[in-house]
C-alpha cells in the first residue's frame, strides 16, 4: 500500500481502515469482489476500532472500581441469585424505561460484580454508565463545594444513562451526605436510571444518613419505579476460610491419648518433682 493512501487515510481518521487495508486489498482480489463488496468490508472495518474505542473510552469514564462480566461469575455458590433477573437487567430494559433497581444482600455476595458486569454490558449496548461508591459521591461532593465546583460535580451525576451507587449500609456517611444523595435521587427522578446495593435494610438508612426526613424523600423518590432485588448467602470471599476451617485430623493414637491422659513429666529439680520423689 503506498505512502500516499495511508497518509489520506490517518487524515482522515480512518486508523481502522488502514490497519486492514492491506489484507482486504489481497481478499479483494483472491475472491473476485466487486467494488461494493469491497467498499462494505473495508467500512466494517472502520466501524469495529471505533465501536471498541469507544467502549474503552466508555470503560475509562465509568471508572469501575474492577472490569468485571456476568460470564466470570459463580452463578453456582450462591443460588438464590435469580441469573435471568440480573441477565435482563443487562439488557437496558429498565433504562429504556426509566426504572431504578436497588439490591439488598448481606457482604461478600457478589453485589459489587454483578453491577459492575452489568454495566459492562449495557455499554457495549451504548449506554453511558458511571460506578461510584457511596463514598466517592460523598468526597466527590466535599471536595468539589471547598472548590465552589457544585455545579460541575452534579453536572456529573446527571449525565449517564445508568448511575451506579455501590456500598451503601457499610458504615454511617458523614454530615450532610443525605443532601448529596437527595439531590442526586431528585433531580435524576423519571428522567435516568439509578441503580444502588446496600446491606441494610431500608429503616436503617435514617441512621446512616443521620437525617431520617432526607432519608425518606430519598426512598420515596428511588422507590417509586424502583426493581428490589433481594438475595442471601455466604460470602464468596470467604469461601476458603470455610474449608479451611475444619479441625485438623488428630495424630493416630490421640483419640486413647485423650481418654486416658498422662499428667505431663515436671521439668527437672522442680518443685513438682521434688514432691513426687518425696524430697523437700
């Protein structure tokens, strides 16, 4: 390929064309293609390096605290996770239709993969995602107020198609955090989708907030055209702690050991021996 096409081609930002110009120009002619044929596979080509630049973009801006996906998951330790509920969460139906999701389960369950693998997947459908934790939305909102950059941070939360909230229950959230997240729910509310986990039940995020009035506008806001999704189990982390805690197998010969004890020898010159050999 000359100097000249691939210098029109990076011009023209079409770096995915010109990856494999080279090897459709030899297909091109290997199979006898037509022009239009050849036309419509160099543009797919073009088309694929951008979709994926632009999910790698997407990626880098949800700012996921890992990259996770549905298929790594271990659908088989923790059965009472409905997988068809989570799999048409994936789909973006509930984007589509304005709709919250809030899931309750105990820690270590595998709330903080499951969305972060649905967000995966509802940006490779096109979907703008942000992940934060609850304390990210906390700091999030202090440090940019110190900085008189309110607007901005909140500008922020509002964009995405999906926010995804993680976290909350984990411990009680600093002073005016139920302002934060009420604005947030607010002015989100039947226009973008939310979607947050907790481990506590709802009567407890009065607590957590500290403000129980905040706590209820939130709720009845989030709630309204929310999907609960509520699921128990073991946690996954601590998984090998569990086999690993089985006692260990005793020595042959303990079991009599055990039943029929020896008193333990006293060191020598003790007071313990000197007594049993009738010393003083």
């Amino acid at each position: 390929m000359n100097e000249r096409l691939t210098s029109s081609l990076r011009k023209l930002r079409l770096s995915g064309l010109a990856e494999t110009l080279e090897v459709r120009l030899h297909e091109a002619s290997g199979n006898s293609l037509n022009h239009a044929e050849f036309l419509e596979l160099i543009l797919q080509d073009e088309l694929l390096v951008r979709q994926q630049r632009q999910i790698e973009r997407r990626m880098k801006a949800a700012t996921f605290r890992e990259q996770k996906s549905l298929e790594e998951f271990d659908w088989s330790f923790n059965p009472s996770i409905k997988k068809n509920q989570i799999y048409d969460l994936a789909t973006g139906r509930f984007i589509n239709e304005r709709r919250d999701v809030l899931i309750f389960a105990p820690p270590g369950t595998g709330k903080s993969h499951l969305i972060q693998g649905i967000g995966y997947h509802l940006i490779k459908l096109g979907h703008i995602v942000l992940y934060r934790s609850i304390f990210d939305v906390v700091r999030d909102f202090l440090h940019d107020e110190a900085m008189n950059g309110h607007d901005r941070v909140i500008a922020s939360y509002l964009k995405p198609d999906l926010l995804i909230i993680d976290d909350f229950g984990m411990k009680q959230l600093p002073k005016r955090s139920g302002e934060y997240l009420f604005e947030i729910v607010m002015r989100r509310y039947e226009t973008r989708s939310t979607m947050m986990t907790s481990n506590r039940p709802i009567e407890d995020w009065g607590k957590l907030l500290g403000d129980v009035p905040t706590a209820t506008a939130i709720l009845d806001r989030f709630l309204h055209h929310a999907d609960i999704i509520t699921f128990a189990g073991k946690s996954y982390r601590l998984r090998n702690r569990t086999e690993n805690s089985k006692p260990a197998k005793a020595p042959t010969g303990s079991k009599k050991n055990a039943e029929d004890p020896k008193p333990a020898k006293a060191p020598t010159g003790s007071t313990a021996e000197q007594k049993t050999n009738g010393t003083n």
